[in-house]
C-alpha cells in the first residue's frame, strides 16, 4: 500500500498529506510552535514519542530551545556559533532577524551536513577571540578526545555576557567521569560509555571542568519544575539537564 502511495503521489504532495494528518493538539513542538496528534517514534530500537513530524526535533532539541526562550536569550542580530547542527534548530536560528549564524562540524566522509556548514575542529578554531553570543554545542564533548582544549576554545571565542549550551549525556549517579582513551573497541564503548563513538561517560564533575576553563555554569533540570503534563506535550526527557556555560 506504502509503495502504491508512493508511485501514484510526488513527494510535495506526500508530505502535505502527512503533515495534514498529524496537526493536532496532544502535543505541542516548542521548537516549531506546532501542534501533533502525537511525537513520532524513532531511533534503534525505536522509542515511542521522540520526532517531531514536523520539524524534526528531538527531546534534547526542545529541551535547549525551552531553555533559551525562557532565558530571553534569543534576539536580533545574535551572533551564533552551532558546532554538530541540528536541522530543527538551525531553522530557526537562521530566521532571527539580522543573525550572524555559522555552524561547524568535524567533516566525516560518507556523511552529509547541512549546506554552508563548514569543517571545524572544536579544540582549534579559526575564529577571533569574543566572537559569538551564542553558542549551541550539544551532545558534542562526549565525542571529543580532548574535551578540556575544546571547552578552553568554546570559552575563548565566546564573547562577555554571551551563553553557550554544552548539554552531554550525564551519569548522574555518578560522582567521577569514566574516561579511558585507551579504549577504541567500539562494542566496550557502547558498554561503558553508552555509544560506539563516545569517548567518556561523564559524571557529575562535568560542571567542574566546565568551571575550570572559566565558565559561570547553569545547570537546570528543567522538566522537575514541570508539571507532567507539559513534560508530555513538550515531549521532554527527564533525565536530560541543561547544562549552560556563562562568559562574564
Ligand atoms: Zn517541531
């Protein structure tokens, strides 16, 4: 039947049905302001109620993107540095008025980024010191080997007053990160760090090495003052924080 829809509908089309069918009122997307019947299961395995159909977005997505409307960070002619894009959120970014937005990725070959992004090693960047005023950088230093010379050039480049978003994936019954660089198996990774690439599994201290290199540190878990409801219809995850580096 998937394939019948498929000959017979060009594509335009396809996504203007499907997107007819899903508006609705169960859930609402902070990051595209649009409501759902439901958030879309994704990921291997699958879970149930983590793609927004429309944008794309992500519990982590919506979770940054809550945070910095509640903090008012988001305004005109914003300069914003956003290190590994996410679609969703570069979407948006782009569309505030007079914004200077450059992304940034560390170039994989046989992946594919979004246009205009450019090939950026995070511990080494070709920008002048106090250039942006924001930074979005999540889910990114669990990647990095040298975590502590890339939070050293995201503070560097950031400019006084401004903020960047440097959300990980945190044990958080854990006091001490677990880091080995010796390990590259990508199957004793997934077991003690939770993904084949990650490279640490961090643990409470994060906040402490944010501090170090001279950050002022926001850490908020945003949905414990949520009632559930709205951690529902903002398809949130309770275990994510939002961790937030301050330049003063
Ligand atoms: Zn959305």
């Amino acid at each position: 039947m998937k394939d019948v829809f498929k000959l017979l509908l060009p594509a335009p089309l396809r996504e203007l049905i499907r997107k007819a069918v899903l508006r609705g009122d169960t859930v609402h997307c902070p990051v595209c302001d649009r409501g759902a019947i439901a958030y879309l299961p994704s990921g291997s395995p699958p879970r149930p109620h983590v793609l927004c159909p429309f944008c794309g977005s992500r519990e982590r997505a919506r979770m940054a993107w809550l945070f910095l409307k509640e903090r008012k960070v988001l305004r005109a002619g914003l300069r914003v540095l956003h290190v590994a894009p996410e679609r969703c959120l570069s979407e948006r970014l782009t569309s505030l008025p007079a914004v200077k937005y450059t992304a940034g990725d560390k170039f994989t070959p046989g992946y594919d980024y979004p246009p205009g992004t450019i090939d950026l090693d995070i511990t080494a960047m070709p920008f002048a010191a106090d250039s942006f005023d924001l930074i979005m950088c999540s889910h990114v230093l669990e990647h990095v080997p040298d975590d502590r010379g890339a939070m050293k050039e995201l503070f560097r480049v950031l400019a006084p007053g401004g903020m960047a978003i440097l959300m990980v994936p945190i044990a958080l019954e854990r006091a001490a990160t677990d880091e080995d660089p010796s390990l590259t198996d990508p199957q004793e990774r997934i077991k003690r760090f939770g993904q084949f690439d990650h490279v640490r599994l961090y643990g409470r201290d994060y906040v402490d090495r944010l501090r170090a290199v001279g950050f002022e540190v926001i850490e908020d878990a945003m949905t414990e003052r949520m009632d559930a409801a709205s951690v529902f219809r903002f398809g949130l995850l309770r275990s994510e924080v939002v961790h937030a580096g301050i330049k003063r």
